[in-house]
C-alpha cells in the first residue's frame, strides 16, 4: 500500500506515518513511503507505485494534494490503483474514498469560535476546538471502473455515494 506524504508538512507526514504504520501492522500491510511536494514528484510518486504493484494508495491530508485532486485522480485512474484520502475532495475528483474531518463544519466552528472573541471573549478562556463531524465518502462509479464491488453495508454507512 502506498502512502503519499508533503515533506515539507513535517507535523502531517509525522503523524500520519505514525498513524498508518501502526494500522498496516495490525492488519499485516507493507506501506510504500512516497515523498511529493511538486507536480514532479507526483508523477514520479506514481511511477513507483506502479513499479511496485502497489495495491492502493492514500493520500496524507494536505492541501498541496488537495489542489492536485485532479493530477492524483487522473494518474490513479490510468494505473487502475484505488485511491483513498481524508478530503472529501479525492473521491469528487475520481478517487475511491474518504473519510476524515466535514471541512465546512470545521469552518463553520471556526466562524463561531472568531466571533465569540470578536464580542470580547479571551482567546486563551475559550475551549480547544476539535473536529466533531467527519465523513465517509464513496465514488460508486470509480469502484465499479477499479472492479471493485463495494459491500452494501458500506454504502449504508457512507455519509455520501457519488455514481
């Protein structure tokens, strides 16, 4: 399995190294570390991935990828590698899926975390905020591309199914 990180987003690659590591351990998969900070090294992201076989990829949040959704897509859809992340965006774009933190929720408390110090609230009595609202999203139609046939019980759960 390849995973996809920024280097140059020290503390998001360090965490989810830690995290994905930790989980292929437990269920016996061999991560692939990729490095991409440039449309470049994308490519050649890929090129491994496919040298290797990888079985799939997921893609570390970040927004360098965020805004490369469509190169990512696109590029997984050539070499026919199922493709996950934690935007909403990499399954819009033609990825498999997602799941992580509903980014307009998450603005939205930010919205409202601004304006209580904005009526004079002081930054350092006000709570830490975290994400409270993720979601799970399928791309139906890239599933059936990929040939994969996702389980019933999952598209029950998916907050949103894109056909």
């Amino acid at each position: 399995m390849g995973l996809l990180v920024n280097p140059t987003n020290a503390r998001t690659t360090e965490t989810t190294l830690w995290e994905v590591r930790e989980a292929a351990s437990t269920i016996g998969l061999q991560i692939q570390l990729l490095k991409a900070n440039t449309i470049d090294e994308i490519n050649a992201a890929f090129a491994a991935l496919v040298r290797e076989r990888a079985d799939g990829l997921f893609v570390a949040g970040d927004a360098f990828f965020t805004s490369r959704r469509v190169q990512l897509a696109t590029l997984a859809a050539r070499n026919r590698i199922p493709m996950a992340g934690v935007a909403r965006e990499i399954p819009a774009a033609g990825g498999l899926m997602s799941y992580g933190a509903d980014l307009l929720h998450a603005w939205r408390q930010v919205g409202v975390y601004t304006g209580n110090i904005l009526k004079g609230a002081k930054p350092a009595e006000l709570p830490v905020q975290q994400a409270v609202k993720f979601d799970f999203v399928i791309n139906r139609g890239t599933a059936t591309l990929l040939g994969i046939e996702v389980a019933p019980q999952l598209l029950t759960i998916a907050d949103e199914v894109i056909e």
